[in-house]
C-alpha cells in the first residue's frame, strides 16, 4: 500500500489513511525475534561499555546496560599512548563484559573501538588483550565512527535533517543527515578528554576557555562543508551531551524529563554553561541521573556545544539517545526492515507479548478508523500505536490500568516519536484505560486543545472495541462503526446482534456524547 498523507475523498465518501503493512513486521517476525539477543561491547575513549539487545530487530529493546569509565583517551594529548592504569581498567572491563556475554549465550557479539585505541601509539595492547580473551576488535575509522553515529540517529529519527554531533572522550563526530541518508562527515580530535588537555596549564579561568574556544574554531574551519550547513538543527549524542540535558531539564523543571527527543532552542547551550560555571561539583552531583565521574568534564563539554552552536548557527537543538551502537545495528538490516517505522514496530512487539490475539490493534485501528477519517498520516500513524498498545494494560488492576497507560506512554523507551506525540498517546491510552475525557494530570503545556481531544475520541472509540470485541478477533469482523452527519452507527450482522449488550451500550453512548452526536445500533443482514 502506498503511504497517503491526506484522506482519500471520494464522492461524499472519506476514506480514512491506513498505515501500510510494510512499516511493521509481520506477527510472525515479531515472534521470532523476541528471543533474539545480540551485543555490542563499546570500547571508547572515555569509557568501555556492553549493551545487550534484545526483540524487534528495527526497534530492539536495551536488556542489559554497562560502563566503567577506563579513561582510556585521558593521557593520550600529554603522551600520545593509554596510561596504564587506564589500560589495566579498560581489560579488566573487557575481561568482565566477554565473560558475562559469554553467560548470556548471545545470538552475536559486536566488539568495536574508536579514537583512543585508533589514536594511542599502544592502541593495539587493548588489540591484543581483547583477542586473547576470545574478542574479535572492529578498529573503526573516523569516517566509519561518524557514519555509525549518523545512521544511529537516522534509526532513531527517521526524519532527521541537520547536523549529527557526537561527543567521546577522544573525538567529535559530525555527519550531515537527510532524507534516511548519510552526507558528509568529519571527525575532529575534539573529545572531552583531550579539550581538558588544552587548558592544562594556564590558571587563569577567562584565558583557559578563550585558549579552548580558539582551538575548537580552529579545527571546525578545516571542514568547509560545513559554512554550507548553517541554521540546521543540531543532533546530540553521546553522554556528555546527555548530562548537559539532564542539567537543562533540572533547571527549567521539565515536567516530562525524557531525554530522546529533548530540544532546546540555541540560547541554551550559552546558558548550560553559565550554570555550570556557577555550579560546584556537590552541585552538579545532585542533579538526577549526572554521573559523578562525567562532572570534570561538564565544563569543557558545554563550552564545546556553545561554540559549535554558534559556529553552526543551529536553529534547535535535539538529543538522540540512539548513537554509534544502534548505528551499527541498523547498518546490517537488510533494506525492508529498515524501511519499518521504528515507533510501529516496537509498539507492536509490545502490544503482542500481552495481547490476547496477534492482529488484535491492528484490527483495532482498522475498526475505529471510519470515525476519524480526516486524521492526516502523522495521525493515523500515532492512533495506530495507540491501539497496538491499547492491549498492555489489561494485565494491571482495574484501578491503575489508566496511569499503567499513561507511564507506558510518556516514559517508555520509543524512537520515531517526539514529545507530543507521547502525550497524544499517553491521552489516548488514558482515556482507554477509563481515565476519562479530561486531559490527564500533570499535562505539558503546549498540546492544541484540538489534538488532545481527539486523542480522547480515540481512546473512548478504542475502549467501545474492546468491550464489544471481548478482546478477540471475530467480534471486530462482524461489526463496524460508521459516522454519518450527527449520527454514530454501530452495525452488528445480524447473528451477531447478541453483542450489543448493556456495557457496550453505554460506552457507545459515551463516545457519541463525545462527538456531540446522537447513536444507534443497526443491524446488517
């Protein structure tokens, strides 16, 4: 089917927009890969990590989630090598990370290493002791470490236009993205560890950060594509960057703190770093989620972004929580499975491990759809998750089943998805849930009135089909809803007439209160 992005007219008839079976996987391939784990063992400049995936192949879930911050790029300006302890603490992780992958019996294990390995003249002691242990090392190009950064966050956005900065402990990335593809790209030396390396020695604080910033422009001025990519949104991955979110969200009481998706306007990154100039490490320490061994180079990564904001012109900036790892997961899908819609897919796989039957949302959406025929595609395509997911909740009790909604909402790990579209999820899910027809508590501002009440119609219509439908197949195959004029039409074929009981009744009702029309049941030979 090919993707609309306006309903259909036809006559007096609308035809509402579905969303095309190729953007998910089938229930079969969603099966398959809930058991399928693979790993990726990171080792960085700043720290070694192993993430373990697991499930959907487009839109695999985090299961397992470790670093230790070896500090491998930390002597590598003064010295050109890995100091010692850093290469005993970057092995011993090593030793560790191979050892649990090796428990957990792992469809595939990745190994990879970027600029401290690449750059150290002893790089290959990492090499070497990695292989001993039974651990093949990807030795990753900057162009390579770039591309993978970019293609993480195009898995994640896939509409993603600008500019990819990916911030390390020994080098800074940058990968124009468009379109679902790679541009140009460049990696600078420019890592945390190595600007800290820059301001060593001059003790006065004004001087120090000029010495910085002079540097920075410096290198940036090398990559002339870049004068070509002014006023662009600018990506942010890495952990550095994250925590500078973390510090934005505290400051301005973020009452949605998600990190994928957080945008700031370009005044922030200035202001980031006027907080934490004014900020002592105890200060910073008690920020949720700082880590405590990132907070020296806080600093030196918020002077980055501020010049590297302004040198760009960026128009927003937006965090990616999806970087090189899920970039090189994403590289090795085969064209049709990157073609899927990663919000879809994980929704779905979600939805299905507790679903009473496997097409059940799709078949859902398929059912509400005629009352919503003038939703353009960006919102068949979040009412479609809304009703993938619409099965999650039915194994809480009744009396927190509409919060249990919400929450997956708002704070479940999805890409493809910003902020407003979890709230309009999260309303939908809410108001399916039984949490009413108001807008649920604790609300963002900034949602049109008008989005969030048809989340609302979605959820209320949702909830009529699992009611009438008893959460089974058949029952949505005998009947369909029509809207007509003031008028909403539940048509039952006439065997299945029986289905039109007093819940059902009064939950159609509620929907028809909703849309300010009146209702009936007709029965079709």
């Amino acid at each position: 089917m090919t993707a609309l992005t306006t309903p259909v007219r036809d006559g007096a008839h609308v035809h509402p927009i579905r969303v095309p079976r190729a953007m998910m996987p089938s229930s079969e391939a969603v099966r398959a890969d809930r058991d399928h784990r693979e790993a990726i063992i990171d080792i960085g400049s700043n720290s070694v990590r192993l993430v373990v995936y697991s499930g959907a192949r487009r839109a695999p879930s985090v299961i397992f989630n470790e670093k230790v911050m070896a500090g491998l790029g930390r002597s590598l300006t003064a010295t050109g090598r890995i100091d010692d302890e850093a290469l005993a603490r970057g092995l011993r992780a090593l030793e560790r990370f191979g050892a649990l992958a090796k428990a957990m019996g792992l469809d595939q294990i990745r190994c990879v290493a970027t600029a401290a390995v690449r750059d150290a003249a002893n790089g290959d002691a990492i090499i070497a002791g990695a292989e001993a242990m039974g651990l093949t090392v990807e030795l990753l190009s900057g162009e390579q470490e770039a591309e993978a950064a970019g293609y993480g966050v195009i898995a994640s956005i896939p509409d993603a236009d600008g500019i990819v900065a990916d911030l390390g402990g020994g080098s800074l990335e940058l990968v124009r993205v468009c379109g679902g593809k790679i541009g140009q790209r460049v990696s600078f030396p420019l890592g945390v560890l190595r600007l800290a390396a820059v301001r060593e020695g001059i003790k006065d604080k004004a001087k120090a950060k000029t010495a910085v910033t002079d540097h920075i422009k410096k290198l940036l001025r090398g990559a002339d594509w870049l004068q070509e990519a002014q006023g662009l949104p600018l990506y942010l991955v890495g952990g550095s960057w994250r925590s500078l979110a973390k510090i934005d969200i505290e400051d301005r009481h973020d009452p949605l703190p998600v990190l994928h998706y957080h945008q700031m306007p370009p005044k922030s990154a200035s202001r980031i770093l006027r907080l934490i100039d004014g900020m002592t490490p105890e200060d910073l320490k008690a920020i949720p989620g700082v880590s405590s061994v990132r907070i020296p180079t806080l600093p030196d990564a918020a002077l980055l972004l501020a010049t590297l904001t302004k040198f760009l012109g960026s128009r927003r900036l937006i965090v990616s929580s999806a970087g090189l790892r899920e970039g090189l997961l994403y590289q090795q899908l085969p064209d049709d499975v990157r073609a899927q819609d990663p919000l879809l897919v994980a929704a779905k796989a979600e939805g299905s491990r507790l679903s009473r039957f496997p097409e059940h949302g799709r078949l859902l959406d398929k059912w509400i759809a005629p009352l919503f025929a003038d939703d353009d595609a960006a919102a068949a395509r979040l009412r479609m998750a809304a009703c993938l997911l619409s099965e999650a909740g039915w194994a809480e009790t009744p009396d927190f089943r509409a919060s249990r909604g919400l929450e997956m909402a708002l704070h479940g790990d999805w890409h493809g998805i910003d902020m407003e579209g979890r709230i309009i999820i999260g309303q939908a899910l809410y108001s399916c849930f039984g949490g009413g027809t108001s807008l649920f508590e604790g609300a963002p501002a900034g949602v049109l009135t008008a989005k969030i009440n048809r989340a609302i119609r979605w959820g209320l219509a949702m909830r009529l089909g699992q009611r009438m439908s008893g959460g089974v197949e058949l029952p949505l195959h005998q009947s369909r809803l029509e809207r007509d004029g003031n008028m909403i039409r539940l048509h039952l074929w006439d065997d299945a007439a029986s289905l039109y009981g007093e819940a059902v009744q009064r939950r159609l009702k509620n929907l028809s209160v909703e849309f300010k029309c009146r209702f009936e049941m007709v029965r079709d030979a």
